[in-house]
C-alpha cells in the first residue's frame, strides 16, 4: 500500500517535505490540531504552522539511497496518529498529544525503565501493519517461493534466500530492517543475521545442506 495515497485520498492529509531539524533526528512532523512549529528549513524561515491536516516529511527521505522504505514507514508512522485519533479522539484528543506537535524520530525515545513511548510503539505497531498486512506478505512470500518463511536470513550463507528477501522489500516499498521485524512477529523468521552474516556458528543447516 502506498502510505501517500493513504494520507491523501483516504485521510485528506497534505504531505509536505521540510528539512525538520538540524541533526537529521527528526524523520516527520504532524499535529491534531493547528500549532506554529520552528523548523530549520529556508523555505519557510524557521517557522511553519501546522493545520492538523498536514504531515511534513523529512525532505531527504526523498532521495535516500536506501530506497523507499524509510520515508513510507514515517508516512505511515504519521498516518497511525491522525487515524487513532479519528477512531479515539478522547483518549488522543484531550491528552498531551493535543497540544504538542507529533515527531517520528529516527531513534525511538526511551522512557524511565528502558520501556519505549508507549503512544510511538502504537503509531509503529500500526504503521506496519498499514504497509505490511499478514496476506500480503504471504502471498509475496508464495510468488517468492518461501511461503514457509524463512527460517535463517543471512546475506552472505544464504544468498538466495536474502535474495528473495530483498525482492519482496523492494515490491511492498518497505526496509529490510521493518519487514524482518515484522517477519518475527508473524512467525515467519527464524534468525536475523542480516547484522552479523559471519556468525557462522550460528548457522544451522538444513539435512539437505549437509555433504
């Protein structure tokens, strides 16, 4: 699904892209309701109004190497406020998030405890589950021929499969770091080693990989 179609025709947001912060923290920017936000951004001299119908974007997103993925899943990101807000306005409406403008930040904020945000777990949650619902992936998975999953997901061991992994990335617009998660909550991912592909001792082959 296209996070931007969704913001527009569905939730009647405008999508704007900005530079939101001097240290590239700051990955997109909305509101409930209108409030003056400053941004380090020429084009609009350092401040800008939020009308509670806008999501701004970090405008680098858009020319990300790393493809897409990124900046759909802070669309999204940003989409998961305005819609739990529609579905529950008193519990989003009336609470801090009313009157502050809504950051999706390039590193999570830990609360006391190590917990994250409760209120950006739930706008994550949701966001990949907008992008990435169960069905589809399975059927990307079947056209992918892994319909089982994956049960270890390591560039460098299991070339083909991480192939077909990138594939399926690339196809529904996501990150590698996004669907892998999302892959584990479904069940449908053994071990990530996209991070460590050398751990080989790790690696457990299968009966038909043995010689």
């Amino acid at each position: 699904m296209d996070p931007a179609l969704l913001a527009d025709r569905v939730l009647e947001l405008k999508v704007r892209y900005r530079h939101l912060s001097e240290d590239g923290e700051i990955m997109g920017l909305t509101s409930y309701r209108e409030m003056e936000v400053f941004l380090p951004d020429e084009e609009v001299c350092g401040s800008c109004v939020l009308d509670g119908k806008t999501i701004l974007i970090e405008r680098d997103l858009l020319t990300q190497a790393s493809g897409p993925g990124r900046r759909n899943f802070t669309i999204g990101h940003e989409c998961a406020h305005h819609v739990l807000y529609r579905l529950f306005p008193a519990s989003y409406g009336d609470g801090l998030s009313a009157r502050r403008a809504l950051p999706c930040r390039k590193h999570r904020l830990r609360a006391r405890g190590g917990a994250y945000d409760w209120e950006e777990w739930q706008m994550d949650v949701l966001s990949s589950e907008l992008l990435m619902p169960e069905d589809l992936i399975r059927r990307n998975l079947a056209l992918a021929g892994c319909s089982q999953g994956f049960d270890i997901l390591n560039p460098v061991w299991r070339r083909q499969d991480y192939c077909a992994f990138t594939g399926i990335c690339k196809t529904m617009g996501v990150s590698k770091q996004a669907l892998s998660y999302r892959l584990e909550l479904l069940g449908l991912l053994g071990k990530n080693q996209m991070r460590c592909p050398n751990a080989m001792i790790d690696i457990e082959m299968s009966e038909e990989e043995v010689v």
